[in-house]
C-alpha cells in the first residue's frame, strides 16, 4: 500500500512540476494556447485530481490502519498524529483548491485572462500546498 501510495504521489506532484517548468513555459508562446490548456488540464485532471487523489485517500487511510490504526487518529498527545493530522488537513485543501482549479476556472480560462490567471494562481498554490503535505511526509517517516 505504501508503495502505491507513493506512486500515485510521484503521479500527481511529478505530474504537476511537469506541468510548470515543462509544459506551461512551451505552450504559453504558442497562438492555440488556450485550446492547448484546456486538453491538457482535461487529461490531468482525469489521472492527477480524480485518479491519483483518489489513490492517494484509499492508500493514505490504508497506510494509517497498518502503521497506527485508524482509532488512534484522535490521539492528539502523540507528536506523529499531530503531524498526520496536519497533512490530512492539507490534503483537504488540496482537493477543494484542485476541484476549484479544475471545475469552476479551468473550464471558464478560455479567452478570458482573469479565469486565466486565477487558474494558475490555484495550480500554483496546489502544487506549493503537495510539496508541504511530502515534507510533512518525511517528517513522518522520523517520527512526526
Ligand atoms: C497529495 C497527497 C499526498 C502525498 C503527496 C503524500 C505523500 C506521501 C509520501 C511521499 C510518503 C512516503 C514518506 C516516507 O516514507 O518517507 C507518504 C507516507 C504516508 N502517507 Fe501520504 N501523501 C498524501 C496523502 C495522504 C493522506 C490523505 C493520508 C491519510 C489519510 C496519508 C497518510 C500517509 C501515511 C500514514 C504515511 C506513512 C508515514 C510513515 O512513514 O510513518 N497520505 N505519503
């Protein structure tokens, strides 16, 4: 399970740096960009928002049972609870920033440099807001 889960990580936030320091920097030159952005954050949102997101929820909740147990998740004296508890907030975040990124601005970019900008605000910010939930990974990884 925990490999699975760090597939799907390595999924969504390779996906993501992919997206900004590949993709994004080529396709923002070029006159079909809009029509460019709209395929390719379709197709990123199938396998990144809904499918490695989700795999990230299933395996997570798997990895807590395995490693603590799920019924100690209200264990707030232990400092590796606190820290899970921390990235499962985040990860909440995440999913309302990437369906708001991906429902609501994505689909409305289109001609319009406002939903534009506010879709790479929110991709931004969900790309910051993963790289804080693997530091509170590895922060877990020694103890929390
Ligand atoms: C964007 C979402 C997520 C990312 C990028 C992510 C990333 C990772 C990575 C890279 C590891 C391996 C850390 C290591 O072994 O050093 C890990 C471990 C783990 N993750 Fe996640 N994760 C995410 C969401 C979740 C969620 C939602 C849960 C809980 C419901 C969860 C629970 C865990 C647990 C319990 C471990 C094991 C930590 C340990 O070694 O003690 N993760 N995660």
């Amino acid at each position: 399970m925990l490999f699975l889960h760090i597939i799907s990580a390595c999924l969504w936030v390779g996906g993501m740096l992919f997206l900004v320091f590949v993709v994004s920097p080529f396709v923002r030159k070029l006159s079909i960009r809009d029509q460019l952005f709209q395929e390719v954050g379709r197709r990123f949102s199938l396998f990144g928002t809904l499918g490695a997101l989700s795999m990230l929820a299933i395996t997570g909740l798997f990895n807590v049972h395995y490693l603590l147990g799920l019924s100690n998740l209200a264990d707030f004296s232990s400092s590796y609870t606190k820290t899970l508890l921390h990235k499962i907030a985040v990860f909440v975040l995440v999913v309302f920033v990437s369906l708001a990124h991906d429902v609501y601005f994505g689909p409305r970019a289109i001609n319009s440099s406002f939903y534009r900008s506010m879709a790479r605000v929110l991709g931004l910010l969900n790309l910051l807001l993963s790289l804080l939930i693997v530091y509170l990974a590895v922060k877990l990884r020694f103890g929390g």
